[in-house]
C-alpha cells in the first residue's frame, strides 16, 4: 500500500503507518511542537522585559558570554529564515499550519534577543522564561527534525531544520551559564554580591547544582558554617510558580494509570510493534522525568515560602517581646513559641498547599475510575468521603491535645531555662539534685500529657491507609458482582492493573490529606498562641500607658502634695523638676495598685535616693519612672510634651545586671560610638581598669551568657558603665551597690556622684535605689517609701534630724569627698589567674571549626526500636495478578477464593501498620523520649563551671528544646517511614526477581548506584542537619537574653531608635 497523499495534513497525531511506521503528522507537530510554545513565549515576553526595565544595571555588557549569546543567536536565526524559504518552496514539508508554525518560531527568536540583553546587563540569574522556552523547543525539536529526515526527499530541508536544532541547543547550553562581570564599585546601585543560588538558572536551581560545591566540600571535610553558601535574602515565595509546579505534577501522575493499560495491552499482544514498544519507553521516560522535575520544583518553591513565613513570625514574636512587659506577657513565652510553635507551623505549612490539590487529584483519579469500573467507581469514593468526614472530627481533637502538649513543653522549657540561667547559683547552694528532678518532672508531665496526641495519630494513621487497602477490596468485590450477576464479564490484567493504578491515584491523595488535615488544624492553635502572645498587651506607646514624667523644659510641673510625714524638699528656685508625679497610683495590673498616691519631685542636676525596707516599692516606684508600670488612678493633669523625647534623655541601670554574649566593650558602647578619651574616663569612674589589666584579652574578653565569665561585682560595674557612657541627662540606678564590696563600693560612688563625680560634672540627674548610707550620705535629697507610699522626702540632714525612716537608721553624714583626694579608693581586680585563661580562650560560635569526623561519616548506632511487617499490599498485588491470569483462561472461576484473599491481605496491611504506629508512637517514644531527656539534663548539671563559662546557654537550651523536638515527633516517625519504605523494598525486589528475571538482572547495578548517591549524599546532608540545628543556638541566646534584659533593652534600643 502506497502512502495517503493527505496524511500529514490531519491532526493524527500518529502518521499513517504507510507513510512513515511511527511518527507524528506534520500538522500535529506544526500546531503542539511549533505554534503553541512560541506563542506562549510572545505573550509572556512584554511583561518581563517591563519588568528588567525597572531594575537597574548591575553586569558589563563587554563580555565573552554576551558576545557567544548574540553570535548564536544571529546564526539561530539566520538558519531559520533558511529553513522558513526553503521549506515554503517543499511541498512535502507544507502544512495549513506551516507558516503560522515557522512565523511565530521567527517572532519568537527575535523576542529573545533583548530579554537576553536586558537579562545580562540586569539580572543576576539567567531567565528562567528563556531556559523553559528553549528546553521545551529543543525536546520537541528532536522530534520535528526526526519528521524531516524520515521524508528524507528533499535534503537541505532536513539539514537545515537540524542546523536550527544545533543552534538551538547551543543558546539554551550558553544561556543557562550564570558567571558574568559586574561593573565598578561606583557604577553598582546594589554592590552586594548575589548568592549562589541567586545566581543560578532554572536547570541549576531545579537540579541543585548550585550546591554542588557544598556537596563536594562535605565529602573531602568536616562542614562548618562559614563553609555554607550564603542563600538568598530575600526568600520571596513565588505563589505562581509553586501552583504551575502542583499542576504540572499532577497532570504527569495521571499519565500513568494510561501508561499502565497501553503498557499491559501492548505486552498482551501475540505480535506487538517494536516502534510502538520503542515509543512507551520515551513516554515512561519523559513520565517520571516530569515527575521529577516538577517535584523539585515544587520543592524548591515551597520551602522558599516556608522559610520566609518562619523568617516572619520568628520576628514578629521576638518584636512583641520587646515591645511588652513582662507582667503582661501571660503564662505563654518568646522561647516556647519560637522554639516550639514556629517549628509546627513550618512543618504544617510546608504541605499545607498538598491539601487542597489533593483534592483536585481525587476529583480527577474519580472520573477516570469511571470510566474503567463503570458504576464500581462509587465503592472507592464513597469509601473516602467517610473517612474524610472522620478525619475531621479526630482533627479537632488533636488540635486539641497538641495545645495541651504545647503547653506542657512550654512549662518545662520555662524552668529549665531559669536552672541554666542561675547554674552557678544552683551548684553553689547545693540544689543540683533538685532541681535536676524538678526538670525530669515536668518532662515525665510533658510525656504523659503527649500521649493523648500521640493516640489521636495513631488513630490518623489508622484512618489514612484504610483506604488505600480497603478500597481495591471494596470496588474489586462490586466489580466482580456487578460482572458476574449483570454484565457477564471478567476482570482482565490490563483492566486489573489499571484499575489498581487509578484507585491507587485516588487514594494516595486520599491518605495525603487525612494526614495533613490534621497537621494544619494543630498549626492553627499554635497561630492562636502566637495571636494570643501579640494580644497579652499593647505596646509601650499606647494611650492607656502610664506616662514617665520627665518635664520637658518648656513645661511647668505640677508641685508635690505633702503627706503626713513628709519633710519640705530642698528649694531650687530657679529650676523646674525633670520629674513630677500628683497622687498618683500605679501597679502592675490595671485593678491592682502597688504604689499608692506617689508626691514626687525630682531637681534636674541632682542625685536622689530612694530609700525604704525591703519590699517598700523602691524598685517599682524606679519601674513607674521608666513608663513600665500601668497608671491605676485616675487620669492627673501630668504632662511630659514629648514621651519618646523625654524617655530617649534616660539612662537605666537594673538592679539585675543585663549583658549580652559579647565582648565587655560591645556591653558598655551599646549602640554609641566608640569615644577613646570618654570610654577611658568612663571606665576609670566605674573600677574598671584593674579589671581590664587583670584580663589578658582586656575589654575584649567575651562575658559569657549573663556574664558568666565575670564576678557579680564586674557584672554590676560593666551595666553601670553602659548607663553612664550613654550621656543621658537622666540616669536611673536600681540598687546597683549591692554586688560591690565596700572598696569597689567606695570608689565608684566618689568618682561617679561625689562632689566633683562625673555624674555630677555632665549635670546628670541621678536617680537610685539603694541602701548604702554612703550613696544616702552623697546625695541631694532622699525618698522614702513604705508599704507603696512616700513617708517622707527632704534632704539627707534634715531627714536624720527628722522622726522617719531615715533617722533611724544612724547616719554619719560627712563632706563630700573629691574625687582628686579620693585616694584610699582604689579597686582590686576580681578575676582569678584561672578564670583568667578561660575568657581568653573563648572564641565565636560563628566561628567555630569543626574535626570531628563522625559529623561527616555518621556513626553505627542500633535501632531495635521499631519493627513493621509491610508485605500485606505487595502481595496483594502479586494476588490480583495470579486472579486477572486465571479470569483470562476460566472466566469468573473461583472468584470468592481470590477475592477473600485479597480482602485479608488488604486488612493485614492496615492492622500490623496501625499496630507498628502503636509501638512506635506510644511504647517506645515514651521510654526513650525520658531517657534520652534524663541523660542529657544529668550531663548538663554535672558539669563544671570551665563548660558553662565557654558555653551559651542558648546552646545548651536549644538542646533541650530542638533536640528534644526532634526526638518526640521526627525520630518516631522518620524511622517508622524507613522501616515500612525498607520492608517494602526488599518485597518488591524479592516479586521483581521471581516475575521479571530481566529487570531482576538489573538490580545490582541499581544498587550500586544507590550506595554511591546515598553515601556522597550522606556525607553532606548530615552536617548541614547538624549545622542547621547547631545555628539555632544563638537565637535562643538572644531571645532568652532579650526578655531576661528587656527593661534595660527598652532604654538602651529601643527608644534610640
């Protein structure tokens, strides 16, 4: 039979095979290969070009990689138009849609050219829209060129269409190269360097290959953090690239089960087509090829936007810490919420969109069993829409528990977060012991409390792979009395394992969202924590804020109201008060005064003492000042023109000293500028000198988490020195002599508010809690308080010679000492030679250099642990195959054998996987979860105080925390994941090598390939979990300090800026 003149002139898609044995027409190619992916190209070209306008120039434009782009380029198109004339002057080779095709490939080329330009001079990354355009034109090509050297009569047709290939080719290798120069520092409007990943094209970024370099380092060396790549900074997550992934995923899943029955069909044959066996093997291909793809795809995109959005709470929470008191923050702290709910958030959200397409997918793997099962489709979806209703209501529940269980971590967290905080403390009073139960406690408490959670998944885990066994059981069964009792036909292989594939579709999407229903319920409790947090209190600006009464210059302050006790204040005629408060109350809470009826007034350029027993309200009336304690009376006519004005002029000083992990220099410049002259002064004024001789690294030593490397005297002197570098006009000291001994003591008051102090020199007022006689002997006037109320306030020699508080306590009044004569006061350093080499060989975490090999290699360890029989679906397969072969030979035969076979194989399945969960979940965890816990809190408190001095507390919390996480939720269900995948391996092996001797020849080859990828994988993929776990130990340290220092914080950053 000769060809049909007209064959390639139909859409086909597949050729007469008298024309060509197997081939695409040239219509379908012209339309599918041609037209469609340059038209898409042109229409998407506008927008980009607009967009790379807007940036600005950031790459030479002399280099070799744009001259190698535009020379392949104009030989692209020049091949082009060759091919265009020739072809329209070829018969053969014409179609209605020919020219359409060959126009818009023309247009497009031409399209190319300044996206290409613009994207060099611009971007630093290749175009993605260019590298898709070009991949999908080259792999259709192939395919077109093929078409032309079939028909073959026309040579220079051919040769010309593969020429376009080549060059083709060529673009797409060239464009995809991400090394360009960049301009001169002066011409850059963003100087900074764009990351590897910023850098890298679609296929790199799709493929990894921008981490090949950290793979390659992570195989020759132990990895630390500043061997990583720095990533993007901007994280944006692309909403329309993560939903075309999804898409693009699933229509490539749904090719299978149509792959599945041409594959059986085809085999089935007594005499199949080698050119269509040929074709099925690309088609498989170019299947799981997409799949891949489109996986790594959604991947890369998803976790982009899970990052961010982590990125984004982690700073919204550490923002309102900042911004309340601490009185208002609620049973419900910074740490667990980070550390804890962040973490379930980002786990929930990071398949959160895998929800609503399985949906889409379900829909879809519905319809198609239709049309394979006819009305036996039902069984499966009603079956599914059950458990779906189920789920939800085991959803609430869990959100619930997992609260509960939240909570119970956040309690242990708390506490133990208070026992490293004072670890020197505990170990100095002998209270190791206790308080390492204490902690075990909570974490039994904790344990105990989980378990709820952990039933409840379990109970998902039930309800997610009851479908994916039963419903093949189910729909076989309705199909088979549908067949016999009605239709009068069979199961056949090729409808079998279609069937098995489609229901197969249907419930993997099924199980998907049973699971992740339930993931993204709890996260919605962990966003109610986080709002709840945010709610506790409104920031410190608001309305209902007490206003700290600082006068401004410009006003007049309202004058004191004496009580019965009170003694007439010092008269400065020619000054206004910095500070006024009118019978005013204050406290914590809105209905609970602790300071009731405050008179106070307090002179610019003096030193005030608030003195009183202890708990008279010394340190609250100091908390009232700062604007930290809520206004209880009614509102008074007490003004302060600016609050951030006046609040930026404070200084502030705990009575708790608050330093960071730094350096002492970094501790006491804060965010002022280094002043050589001003911070020797400074230092001389506080005692700080002999300390900073003693120290071999001098103000360089690093203090420790809460100073832990220092004394408490230090400690105290280093805050003081912060406060007073500062050069505010205000400066609030809260009992900060306390920790000096009396020499430190002596010499640091003289020097900073003695006659002549530098306090007093920069006309500071000096506000200070205290209950030295020597600091009430040196100030201007003295407060003093009594169960929350002003008893009496007047000048020190009138209040001795009074009937008060401070006449009683027998002070010897003296001159004030000059600072020039003050002689008798030199400090003694207050660090050991000991103590000394420790500081100085401290060094930064960021910094730190890791050797220990087993980061890199892993260590053998056995788990015993976990043990899941998973051969219940695989020979539920090999049994339906065995049932379609007998049904093809003896029709319906036997079917109740086969069929409650393959029922109990199915039900098998679920039971010993729910009973694998049960043990994994609940048996285990709780045994391991305790002791694992109790070895690290025991390793902890046993060690000396050298390991906590060189140790962050941060490190040490995140332990506790992270590490803790990772074992109650990832350990159980990772490994339970690796067992079941492991187990069902080794059964498809074992069915692969029994039914398919030559694919089962392949198996050594392929495990080969495995190891090699696994243990080049391995080698990197470890440390950089290791790392990552490892760099979440500073951002506890910051946020433990951060709310442990936040009064301080508020004054020293905050307000600054």
């Amino acid at each position: 039979m000769s060809c049909p003149s007209l064959s390639d002139q139909s859409f086909g898609p597949r050729v007469n095979p008298e024309c060509r044995s197997f081939d695409f027409t040239l219509q379908f190619e012209d339309i599918l290969f041609a037209c469609i992916p340059s038209a898409v190209l042109i229409l998407l070209a506008p927008t980009r070009i607009v967009h790379l306008l807007r940036q600005a120039t950031a790459f030479a434009v002399r280099s070799w990689l744009l001259l190698a782009k535009l020379v392949i380029l104009a030989a692209l198109l020049a091949s082009h138009l060759a091919f265009l004339a020739l072809r329209s002057q070829t018969p053969n080779f014409q179609t209605s849609a020919s020219v359409a095709a060959d126009v818009l490939i023309l247009i497009a080329i031409l399209t190319i050219g300044p996206i290409s330009l613009l994207t060099h001079q611009r971007s630093p990354r290749p175009s993605t829209l260019l590298s898709i355009y070009l991949s999908a034109s080259t792999i259709l090509g192939i395919a077109r060129v093929r078409t032309a050297w079939l028909l073959g009569q026309q040579v220079p047709v051919p040769a010309l269409a593969t020429a376009v290939l080549v060059f083709m080719i060529a673009l797409l290798i060239v464009e995809s190269i991400a090394s360009k120069k960049r301009q001169s520092e002066p011409e850059l409007s963003h100087s900074k360097l764009p990351t590897p990943e910023q850098t890298s094209g679609f296929w790199a970024r799709t493929c990894f290959w921008w981490l090949a370099h950290t793979f390659s380092l992570g195989y020759s060396r132990v990895l630390s953090l500043v061997d990583l790549p720095n990533l993007d900074i901007v994280l944006e997550s692309r909403h329309l690239h993560r939903d075309l992934s999804i898409a693009w995923n699933s229509m490539f899943t749904f090719a299978q089960p149509f792959l599945i029955n041409t594959t059986v069909s085809f085999v089935g044959q007594e005499k199949p087509d080698n050119n269509f066996g040929k074709g099925l093997i690309g088609a498989w291909a170019l299947v799981y090829l997409g799949i891949a793809v489109s996986n790594s795809i959604f991947q890369y995109q998803n976790l982009r936007f899970t990052t961010r959005l982590r990125g984004g709470l982690v700073a919204l929470i550490y923002q309102q810490a900042i911004n309340t008191r601490e009185a208002d923050t609620g049973d419900i702290t910074a740490v667990a919420l980070m550390g804890t709910d962040v973490e379930r958030i980002h786990m929930s959200m990071s398949v959160f969109h895998l929800l609503w397409s399985s949906l889409l997918d379900i829909i879809i793997a519905s319809w198609l069993l239709g049309l394979q099962l006819s009305l036996a489709c039902l069984a499966p979806i009603i079956l599914v829409l059950a458990f779906i209703a189920a789920i939800s209501k085991v959803s609430v529940a869990t959100n619930t528990a997992q609260k509960h269980w939240i909570e119970k971590i956040q309690e242990r967290l708390r506490v133990t977060t208070t026992m490293l905080s004072e670890m020197k403390a505990v170990k100095m009073l002998g209270l190791t012991q206790v308080m390492s139960n204490t902690v075990q406690n909570h974490r039994t408490n904790e344990i105990e409390t989980s378990k709820s959670f952990r039933k409840l998944l379990v109970a998902t885990l039930l309800l997610s792979l009851s479908p994916i066994n039963l419903a093949p059981i189910v729909t076989f069964g309705i199909y088979v009395i549908i067949s016999v009792y009605w239709k009068n036909d069979t199961l056949l292989p090729a409808q079998a394992f279609t069937s098995i594939a489609l229901i197969s579709l249907l419930t993997t999407p099924v199980v998907a969202f049973i699971q992740i229903l339930p993931m993204v319920v709890q996260s919605l409790s962990c966003f109610d924590r986080i709002q709840d947090f945010c709610n506790y209190s409104s920031p410190r600006k608001t309305k209902d804020q007490p206003v700290n009464s600082f006068s401004s210059s410009s006003q007049t302050a309202l004058p004191a109201r004496k009580g019965p006790k009170e003694i007439s204040q010092p008269s400065h005629p020619s000054q206004e008060p910095i500070l006024s408060f009118s019978g005013e109350s204050f406290g914590w809470k809105e209905d609970q005064s602790l300071l009731h009826e405050i008179n106070v007034q307090i002179q610019p350029n003096t030193v005030t003492a608030i003195v009183g027993p202890v708990g008279s309200g010394k340190s609250n009336l100091l908390s009232a000042m700062l604007g930290n304690m809520i206004r209880t009376s009614p509102m008074m006519t007490n003004r302060c023109g600016n609050e951030r004005g006046c609040s930026k002029e404070i200084a502030y000083c705990s009575q708790t000293p608050w330093l960071e992990n730094g350096t002492i220099r970094q501790n006491i410049l804060g965010v002022s500028a280094y002043e050589e002259k001003w911070y020797d002064t400074v230092a001389l004024a506080c005692g700080l000198e002999p300390d900073f001789q003693a120290l071999k690294m001098g103000d360089f030593t690093l203090v420790g988490s809460q100073g832990s490397n220092l004394s408490g005297g230090q400690k105290q002197r280093i805050a003081l020195a912060r406060a007073v570098y500062a050069r505010k006009r205000i400066v609030i000291l809260d009992d900060i002599f306390s920790g000096m001994d009396a020499r430190t003591a002596h010499h640091v008051s003289t020097y900073l508010i003695g006659r002549d102090g530098l306090l007093r020199r920069q006309r500071a007022s000096v506000i200070i809690a205290t209950h030295s006689h020597r600091i009430m002997g040196l100030a201007d006037s003295i407060i003093s308080l009594d169960g929350g109320r002003v008893q009496e306030i007047g000048s020190p020699m009138d209040l001795v010679q009074g009937q008060g508080y401070v006449s009683k306590l027998g002070l010897m009044l003296s001159p004030n000492e000059d600072v020039a004569n003050d002689s008798s006061s030199s400090v003694e350093p207050e660090v050991s030679e000991k103590h000394q080499g420790e500081t100085s060989e401290m060094e930064n975490p960021r910094e730190q250099k890791h050797t220990d090999v087993r980061r890199k290699n892993g260590e053998k360890a056995v788990y015993l642990y976990y043990l899941k029989a998973q051969a219940g679906r695989l020979l539920s397969s090999v049994w339906i195959k065995w049932w379609s072969e007998s049904n093809s030979s003896n029709a319906n035969q036997d079917v109740g054998h086969f069929m409650g076979i393959y029922a109990l194989f199915g039900v098998l399945g679920t039971l010993s996987s729910s009973i694998a969960a049960w043990f994994a979940f609940i048996d285990i965890i709780s045994n391991t979860a305790l002791k694992l816990h109790s070895d690290l809190l025991q390793t902890t408190v046993s060690a000396t105080f050298a390991f906590f001095s060189k140790t962050d507390n941060g490190e040490i919390l995140n332990r506790f925390s992270e590490d803790m996480q990772l074992l109650d939720m990832d350990l159980p269900s990772n490994l339970l994941n690796y067992t079941s995948t492991g187990v069902t391996i080794l059964a498809k092996v074992i069915i692969l090598v029994v039914f398919s001797q030559y694919l089962g020849a392949t198996l050594p080859f392929l495990c080969a390939i495995l190891y090699l990828l696994q243990r080049f994988y391995l080698q990197t993929s470890r440390q950089v979990r290791l790392l990552g776990i490892e760099a979440k130990a500073p951002l506890y340290t910051h946020f433990s300090e951060s709310v442990a220092g936040i009064a301080t914080i508020w004054q020293r950053y905050i307000l600054i800026n």
